[in-house]
C-alpha cells in the first residue's frame, strides 16, 4: 500500500496528516522557523535538557528549530511577516522538514502540498516539486525519502474535504451540475476558489491580502490601549482567536468578543477584492468557508451574500490538509486501477 502524506504550510501553522492504524490524523504547529547561531551540540544540548517539543531542521548549511513549542524558544517580539516569497524561503523548506520529522516515515509515495492562489504557476509548482522530491537529511538523526510531490491550490483542499470527506452527504452528480466557491481564511491571505465539479472556473479564483491578520492587528492595538501594555504576542493572539474567545493576560482573562464586533468593518473590507470577482454570485449555488478564520469571517460572508447557504467546514483549520491527503490518496488508486487495466 502506498504512502500519501498531506503538508498544509500555513503563514499562521503548518498543519500535516499522520498514518496511524485507526486511520488518517492531523496535527499542527506555528509557522515560526528560528535560525539557530552556534554550534549544533549547543542546540542539541539545549534541545535534550529543555524538554521542548521542537526539531532541528537543516536546510543546507544552516539549522531551524520548528514545532510544537516554538514559541516558547522566540523572543516576545518575534512577528511574521508576509511575502510572495515564502514559499522559496529557507523558513518554509525548514517547516515542510518539521512537519516530515514529526511524521516520521522514511518513504513517502506521494507528497501533497499547497500554494496560494496569488502564487499558483507552473514554476512554481515546478520549483516545490523539485524541491521536495528525493532524499532529504531532514534532521540530525531523520532521512526522509518522498518519490512524488503534488501541489494543489490551497483552497482546493477544502473542496475536496467538502466533496470527498467521511461526513459528506455530497455525490459526484450532484457536485458536477453545481457552482460552489470555496473561501480560505488564511493569516496572511483570503483565496477562493469557483468551480464547478473539479473543473475550476479559473476568472472569478483569486486571492487578496485581507486574513486574520488585520483582525490580529486591530484587536492587539486596541487590547494595548485598554490595558496600558506596550505589546501584545501575536502568536497567542491568534491561537486565542482560533481555540475560542478567550485571551489571558498574565492573571488576567480577556473576553475577546467586543473585540471581535469592532472587526466587522475590516472583515467586511477584506471581502471586497471576493465580491468583485463574484459580483451577486446568482450562479454560486453554496459558499463553503475554510481556513483557520472561518468563524469568525462567516458572519460577514452570511450578511454579504444574503440569497446563498453559507457552510463552515467541520476542522476548518485542517480542511485544506484533509483535502490534500484525501485527493492524494484518491490519485494513487485512480493510477492503480490504471496500470491494472493496462496489465490485465
């Protein structure tokens, strides 16, 4: 049976599908990649007595510490920052080399990987599929080999979760004769996706800057000003905002909902590039929502786009990854079936 492995590489987490024998399951971490200056048995001594659930990831000549505690080995002002370039930065190879180190299989038939919307091009794809094919010293004690990579949109992901996935109600038929845009609530951007069946209806796809991380921005400036504090964690912000709405400060806890009311605007603002691709989207026939921002950008969609059935996907978060490892998986038997027919 062939490996399919799923790697959702997020500017908010990096989030991975892992083979256990009960079934798929998917776990993350925040995309925070810190480049390590010194000696390797420094980060190694301080790796075993820190008791820190993290990795070291070379990449070339240089060593990243990603995982589940990075935060916890970044400095309080450490902040992303975004780039149509992050997907050629050495942070972004070192997360893929986490996500494959927390994994743990040597031998991956294929790898399914995303890009965003703005991104997506041949050379691109071309350049992340030879990036990760091969065999890659993944950590000290870690080699990973991966045979094939696929890189998908990212919003795509979530179709397939929607038209593929174990709770589905959905059938092929029905899928085929019904438009439906699929709306990704990443940190940094907001893709969506129109299609109908698979077959995208690739004008009115698109990708604007307005994620979660305005919301994060807005809510940490006014949260600062209430509370006489000169900064605020963007890391715990936005894990806050996602877990529910509640946010500690030191003793103190935070009710975050008011704050979240006064980012409807922004919310709102942000859905604009969306609405002039979809105009009224009378021939939009569902609006799925995705992403780690979905609950909290859905309300908005909903007063938007009055006339439609808005859906948020159930593991929003994980609903491109889900995707990726469930359309990895369907690939790999529509080959076999393939090969079989030829053989027989």
């Amino acid at each position: 049976m062939k490996t399919v492995i799923g790697v959702d590489i997020g500017y908010g987490f990096t989030k991975f599908t892992q083979n256990k024998s009960n079934g798929p399951s998917f776990d993350k971490f925040p995309s925070f990649a810190r480049l390590c200056k010194g000696s390797s048995d420094r980060f190694d001594f301080f790796h075993n007595n820190s008791q820190l659930d993290t990795v070291f990831v070379n990449i070339q000549d240089s060593i990243f510490e990603v995982g589940h505690d990075i935060a916890l080995s970044l400095d309080t002002h450490h902040i992303r920052q975004p780039s149509d370039q992050f997907s050629k930065s050495s942070q972004y190879h070192a997360m893929a080399g986490g996500a494959l180190a927390y994994i743990g299989i040597k031998h991956i038939d294929l790898l399914v990987l995303g890009l965003p919307v703005s991104i997506m091009s041949n050379r691109n794809v071309d350049r992340i599929t030879n990036s990760f094919e091969g065999t890659w010293q993944v950590t000290k004690d870690f080699e990973a080999t991966v045979d094939s990579v696929w890189v998908l949109p990212q919003p795509l992901g979530s179709y397939f979760y929607y038209a593929f996935g174990p709770n589905t109600i959905n059938n092929s038929q029905s899928l085929n004769d019904q438009n439906t845009c699929i709306i990704d609530v990443g940190h940094f951007t907001l893709d969506w996706w129109v299609t109908r069946g698979i077959k995208a209806m690739r004008e009115r796809c698109g990708s604007s800057s307005g994620g979660m991380h305005r919301l994060i921005s807005h809510i940490s400036a006014q949260i600062c000003e209430d509370f006489e504090i000169e900064n605020l964690s963007e890391s715990h912000l936005c894990d806050s905002l996602t877990k529910g709405r509640h946010l500690k400060l030191g003793s103190q806890i935070i009710n975050l909902s008011k704050y979240i009311k006064s980012c409807e605007a922004i919310i709102a603002d942000s859905l604009t590039p969306l609405r002039g691709k979809l105009g009224n989207a009378e021939d939009i026939e569902k609006i799925i929502v995705a992403g780690g921002g979905a609950s909290l950008f859905a309300p908005i969609i909903k007063t938007i786009f009055k006339h439609h059935k808005i859906e948020i996907l159930p593991d929003a978060q994980f609903s491109n990854v889900i995707g990726f490892q469930l359309a990895g998986e369907q690939r790999v038997k529509s080959l076999s079936d393939k090969n079989e027919r030829e053989t027989a």
